[in-house]
C-alpha cells in the first residue's frame, strides 16, 4: 500500500509538471489553456490552478494504476484492461474539461484510440519483459538441477 500511495504521489507531481510543460510547449504566446477555458474558469490564475491540479489528477492515476502490474496477482491482460480504462476514465473528462479536444465524437474517439494504442504498447512491452524474466528464472532453476549433489 505504501508503494501505490508513493507511486500516487510522484504522480501526482509528475502530472502536474509534465501538464504544464505541454501546455507552454503548445501555445507559448499564451501557455497552460485555452481561450475559453480561462473564460470559464473566471480568470487566468484559477485556470492556471485548476488546469495544474487536473493534470496531476491524471499523472496521479497513471502512475497509481501502474501498481496493478506488480502489486496484485491479476494476469497481464487484465492489469493493462483496468489500467486502460482508469485512464479513459479519468483522461477524457479532464481533456474534455479543460478544452484540450473538443466535445465532438472524432475528437474523442481519436484520443481514446491514442490512449488504447499506448496501453497496447505497455502489454506488449511487459508482456516480453515478463516471458524474459520467466526463462531467466528456469534457467537458473535447470542450472540448479544439474548441479550434482
């Protein structure tokens, strides 16, 4: 428990970071949100403030949602299911709030196709680190037979 409220934590950090740098990287003449967003939100600072803590919200459930690989017994493919869909869950509201896609469906459903290509890329990328580390275990476990008595 104590590493998903650690994971929890630096996600949150990291989200909130890593949100912003993305927000300054794609408008530099006027960072962090949208037009519409700062509107809604009454002025800049509280968009400024609402638009960071939403983005370590998502930053906190990726990197929470990453201790269903190694602290619960589920099978991979499972774990990258519910992983999948924490962040479906929590990512397309939070875009669609903060004005980062707009609230048609091909906007949506693109965002939603990016979100399943990555979650692909994570099983297969631990899915091969996981076969490795199954034949590394026996082969030592062969070696271990082998050895004479």
């Amino acid at each position: 428990m104590k590493k998903v409220f650690t994971r929890l934590l630096a996600g949150f950090c990291l989200g909130a970071v890593i949100g912003n740098l993305i927000a300054m990287a794609s408008d530099p003449g006027r960072p962090f949100m949208t037009e519409l967003f700062v509107t809604r939100m009454g002025n800049y600072t509280a968009a400024f403030i609402v638009h960071t803590l939403l983005s370590a919200l998502i930053g906190a459930a990726a990197m929470a949602g990453m201790s269903l690989y190694d602290e619960t017994d589920l099978p991979l493919l499972f774990a990258t299911i519910v992983h999948f869909v924490l962040i479906e869950v929590v990512f397309l509201p939070v875009a669609l709030f903060l004005g980062w896609i707009a609230p048609v469906w091909n906007q949506i459903a693109m965002m939603g196709g990016v979100i399943a290509a990555t979650s692909l890329l994570i099983w297969v990328f631990m899915f091969f680190y996981h076969k490795r580390k199954v034949s590394e275990l026996n082969g030592m476990r062969q070696k271990k037979k082998q050895r004479p008595q």
